[in-house]
C-alpha cells in the first residue's frame, strides 16, 4: 500500500478543512513547498496536491507553488482542484505534474473530460470519488449530486480509467478514523481499479487497518499536521 502525504493550499498556504468546509479551516506554518521537501526528506516518493480555492472556482490558484515543488524536489504529483478543461490539463502535465485528479469534470463536461481521456494517457488520470452517503458529491464538496459513485465508477472505467480516489466527505479532516467498509465494498465490487482511500486517517493503527484491506494507496492529511502520526512510523509502512 502507497502512502501518499496531502498538501491542500488555499490562498498559497497550507490548511486543512473540516469535511470540506471553508468554514472551517485551520492554517499550518509550513510554505507547500518548505512541507514538500519535509515529505521528500522522509522518504515519500509522491504527495497529493488540492488546490482549494481552485476547486470551488474552476481555476487554478496553486500552479506556481507546484513548480517550484517539482523543480526543486524530485517528488511526483499527483493534483487536483480547477481542472475543467483540456487546456488546464495540458498546463498541469506541462508544470511537471505527474498524475491529474479530476472530480467535477466528468459530471459537468462529459466531452471535455471524454477529449482529456483521448489526448492523455488513461493511467495519468484519477478519476475522484467524494461520497456522502454513496452519492457522488462535486464542485470541491460543495455541489450535492443524484450520482451514485457506482455508476460514476462504471461510466469511468468505461473510458479507461483504472485509478480512483475515494473521499468520505463525512470523514475528512474529523481525524474519527477511515470508512473501512465503503471502501471494503468498493474493491469486492471493482477488484480490477486502484483505490486510493482518502478521508479521516487519525493515528498510524488506522494505517495499519487499512494495509490489511490493502487498497492501492492512501491519502494521509491532517493527521500528519496535527502530529498525530509520527511521519518516521508512517514512512515504515509506505511501499
């Protein structure tokens, strides 16, 4: 199982919200780049960038902090948040951005999504599942949605897709620990995709359980900020 350390910016600093809400966000001391270098130095080959702001205003924000990221650091990226067309695709992989994770998109502008699929390479793309409930949720958490994240799942993997990351919106940032089941139940019914579990990871037995189910990888965020996990202990448990 991947550990994949989390930089969410909002307005270029790091913060962390609450079940995505910007009503409730706290701020951390580190620059995204000053945390990257903390990650790298760890030992962590790869980090998952949100760009806030970005996700809820369909534009990137965030785009100058993961160049100096990627110029300085020899971490992969993987980044979402903003991205609703091909051109900001294109920029992205052009910034050095390795992997582009994509949520509102697919809801929005089949065909745009559709013409990103068919310019890049399907195993560049990850395709988001923020779940309340089993229902697909859009537009950085804010948009509630009558998608099932099962058919969103099938309507993806019909184009290609084979990774996913999987949000339970009711977990995120509440360090209440990880939705085991809902992610039990999505690799029974799709052994064939990569999960990569995300959403309210609290301490390293947390870790631990989700290594037993062993989804592809993990998004690991405020645990980390709040040193509720010390990143020597999870950096033993990264592949």
């Amino acid at each position: 199982m991947l550990i994949i350390p989390a930089i969410d910016i909002y307005d270029n600093s790091i913060v962390r919200l609450e079940r995505g809400d910007f009503d409730n966000i706290t701020y951390y001391k580190n620059s995204p780049l000053q945390q990257a270098k903390i990650f790298e130095s760890h030992g962590f080959g790869i980090i998952h960038i949100v760009d806030l702001l970005g996700s809820k205003s369909g534009k990137l924000t965030s785009l100058e902090s993961v160049e100096k990221i990627k110029s300085e650091t020899k971490l992969q990226v993987e980044f979402g948040g903003g991205i609703r067309d091909v051109k900001t695709v294109a920029e992205l992989f052009n910034a050095g951005v390795d992997f582009v994770v994509i949520g509102t998109l697919p809801v929005k502008n089949k065909k745009e999504f559709e013409l990103i699929i068919n310019n890049y390479p399907s195993e560049k793309i990850i395709a988001v599942i923020d779940s309340i409930n089993e229902m697909l949720k859009i537009g950085g958490w804010t948009e509630s949605t009558k998608i099932s994240i099962y058919d969103h799942i099938e309507y993806c993997s019909g184009l290609g897709i084979k990774k996913f990351l999987c949000t339970d919106i009711s977990k995120d940032g509440m360090l209440t620990g990880t939705n085991i089941d809902l992610y039990k139940k999505i690799m029974k019914n799709y052994p064939e995709i990569d999960l990569i579990a995300s959403g309210g990871v609290k301490d390293i037995d947390d870790i631990e359980k989700l290594n037993k189910l062993n989804p592809y990888a993990v998004v690991v965020g405020k645990a980390i900020y709040e040193e509720k996990i010390d990143l020597k202990e999870l950096a033993k448990v990264a592949v």
